[in-house]
C-alpha cells in the first residue's frame, strides 16, 4: 500500500483520477457473486443444464473484454498475464479433440471454472486496490490544498 502511494503521488495529478477509482469500484461491483448466488442456484433447479451452461459460457466471453480493459486501463499488468496463462491455456486445451467423452467434458469446462475463479480472486483484491487509490488520491488533495494555501 504505501508503495503504491509514493508511486501515486510521484506520479502527475491525472494518473489518480476519479474514473479509475470509478471503474474499478463498477468492476469490483460486477464481480461480487454475493448480490447472484441466489439466480445462480435457482437456474440450477428451474433452467435445464444446456441453457445454463450456454448463458455462463455468453457472460465469461461479453465480460472477459471488460475485465481486459479494466486492467490494462489501471496498470495491472501481472493480473493481465495471468488472466491470459489461467483463462487462454484453458480455452486453448478446450479446442484438442478427445475421444473419451469424460475427458472432453471436463475440457469443455475448465475454461469456464478457470475464468470464474480468477473473476472471485480479482474480486477479493480489487478492494484493496480500490482503498489504496482512494488513499493517494485523498493524500494528493491534501498536498494540492496546502500548496495552494501557502502564497
């Protein structure tokens, strides 16, 4: 946290910037599975498997570009390669055709289970990100407003 802050208040006025701070909090409020566990466990019951794979599989690839931009936009650049290793290997192995229906299911899946669970992770540290950007734009504030005090 503190060398994110010496690196935010190094850097010029516009790199902490309301919108940033604005599209990590919309990011992080589309990640948090808390406010859809109970449609998610209900589709489980009332929408047939297909439909609700084919909807899972519709949202990871509208949101995967989201979640790209976000990141590039915010400098994050160790959570891009690793999106790409843990997402991109996966959907990569998806395409290998396998003759055993089991093992070409389990392939059919993982990259769904592997773009979910870093969308979780990414959840659990957005909020420190979100907190450490909020401190060095409050700190940047407060040194323009006693800058400008003082004649």
């Amino acid at each position: 946290m503190i060398k994110d802050i010496r690196r935010m208040k190094n850097m010029h006025k516009s790199a902490v910037s309301n919108m940033d701070v604005a599209q990590l909090q919309r990011l992080h409020y589309f990640l948090s599975y808390n406010r859809y566990t109970i449609f998610t466990y209900g589709g489980f019951f009332f929408i047939p498997f297909v439909p609700l794979y084919m909807l899972l599989v519709v949202l990871a690839i509208a949101f995967g570009p989201y979640v790209i931009f976000v990141l590039y936009r915010n400098g994050k650049r160790g959570w891009l390669l690793a999106f790409g290793l843990v997402v991109g290997i996966p959907t990569v192995l998806a395409f290998i055709p396998v003759h055993d229906i089991v093992a070409q299911t389990a392939l059919h899946f993982l990259p769904l289970l592997t773009f979910y669970s870093y969308c979780f992770l990414l959840r659990l540290t957005m909020s420190d990100w979100i907190s450490d950007l909020s401190a060095a734009e409050g700190l940047w504030n407060r040194e323009r407003e006693t800058q400008n005090r003082i004649p």
